[in-house]
C-alpha cells in the first residue's frame, strides 16, 4: 500500500506520522514553519485522511509495517522522522527496528500500566464517541471558546486559546477516519511499546512531553526513557497531549532541532 502524502519545502527530508485525528492535516499548526527548514514529507496512515484501510490485522506493528514500507518506496533510508500520540509510538517502533534515522516523539502511546491503559480507554472512546454523535455541530461547537473547553479539556491544556481552524481537522478526524475504532483497540487491546537497548537506534532519539498531558500522563515519560535510553527528554510546560496545538513554536524548534 502506498500512503497518502504530501511533500513540502526544501531541504533533508522529515517524514511525518500523526496520531488519531486528522492523517498528515494534523501536522498544519507547524507544516509551514517545518518546511522553511526541510522537505517536509506528512503521510495518512491506513485508514486515516485519504489513504485507505488496511485490509488485514490493525496493529502498531501493522501499521509501523506501513509506514517502514514507505520508506522503503520512496528511497528515503535514514530518514529523520517526527511523530506524536500514535504516531509518536510509530517512530520509535521504527527507531527500534533500526529503520530511519533521527527521531523526535511527542507524548507517544504505549508507555502505560495497566490501571493507566484502564483510565485511557475509559475516558478516550466516550469521548471519540462523542465527537461522532455530534459531528454535524462541530464546527459551531468549536467555534467558541466554551464549546472548545468542554470538548477539549482532556487534549490542550489550554482549549478556550486555540483557534478552530487548528482543532477543527483532528476532532472530525476522530468522528470520520475508517481506522479510528480499529488503532483504539491496537493501543488499548495490544502489547504495550518495546523498548530499544542503547546504542541501536540509528539516529538520535528526543522524546517531549506536555506536563498537562492527560491522555499519555506524565509519568509515563519515566518508562519511555527507561526503555530508549539514548533518548533526552523535553518537557512541555503549560502543554496537553498535542504539542503542535498548544506550544507550536517550541514543537517546531524541538522537531528541527531533534534532526538534521
């Protein structure tokens, strides 16, 4: 299967893998300021934006398989790769495999206990379930700051700032995307996130994280870094679980800054 995608800017190339939501659209809040430094490549995952679902099992592994499949169509071995929630668990998936090359994950799955795991998917697919039952009100429901708080408040740390344009795309994404159940229950239902001895990954590994991140709590930072020991760690101060929405400026200076 080859993956929808779209390709910005000049420069060594940046693959980057979204989480639930939007495919590569979520990467809007800082595609423009990422391709003034890179030739920014942004994929839809199976079952996400306009590629199309995998016809098979829906796993992490799966879903890593065809993302690594890319890389290998496209010609771009080594490449430096940026990924959040999801997609942040995708890249160091790849980083464990020795596939790519620098890698930046923001708030990335897979790091949690079981109680965590509980907590996660008892809170996330109501919400998803939500935003489905009110699908045709988004726009209007977003388009206020109290509306954004209500809905939001589990995501941004900060939902009454940010602008509809930039939640807009993940939240019908989550409403909308073929996949959405399906990646749920890999995450929720599937093995949790491997980790990487030191000295194996093929790049360097940074790994941020929002304080206020109440999907991939904080705490899971600790395992993560436990497990990738040559990553370093970024805290996101006044920040949920989408640093792209909520500290754009210093998401981008952490991707351009995590790769080369």
């Amino acid at each position: 299967m080859t993956l929808n995608h779209i390709r910005r800017g000049n420069g060594s190339p940046l693959l980057l893998v979204h989480g639930l939501g939007a495919g590569w659209r979520s990467w809007t809040p800082i595609l423009d300021q990422l391709a003034e430094h890179r030739e920014v490549i942004a994929v839809d995952l199976p079952g996400f934006g306009e590629t199309p679902a995998l016809a098979g099992e829906v796993s992490i592994a799966t879903l890593t398989d065809s993302v690594a499949d890319f890389i290998r169509e496209l010609g771009l071995d080594g490449v430096s790769t940026a990924g959040q929630s999801m997609g942040g668990r995708i890249v160091l998936e790849l980083a464990r495999r020795g596939v790519g090359g620098d890698t930046v994950a923001l708030d990335p799955g897979g790091f949690w206990s079981h109680r965590e795991l509980v907590v996660f998917s008892a809170t996330l697919r109501p919400s998803i379930a939500l935003v489905r039952a009110l699908r045709g009100m988004l726009p209007a429901l977003l388009g206020n700051p109290v509306g954004r708080t209500l809905l939001l408040a589990q995501l941004s740390a900060r939902p009454w700032a940010l602008s509809p344009e930039t939640v807009l795309p993940d939240v019908r994404g989550l409403a909308d995307s073929p996949s959405t159940g399906a990646a749920m229950n890999a995450l929720t239902k599937g093995p949790t996130q491997q980790g990487a001895p030191a000295g194996t990954v093929p790049g360097r590994v940074t790994i941020g994280w929002g304080r206020r991140d109440l999907v991939t709590v904080p705490r899971q930072a600790a395992r993560a870094a436990e497990l990738f020991p040559d990553a370093v760690v970024h805290w996101f101060e006044r920040c949920g679980h989408f640093p792209q929405w909520d500290a754009a400026d210093e998401a981008t200076r952490l991707i351009l800054d995590g790769t080369h």
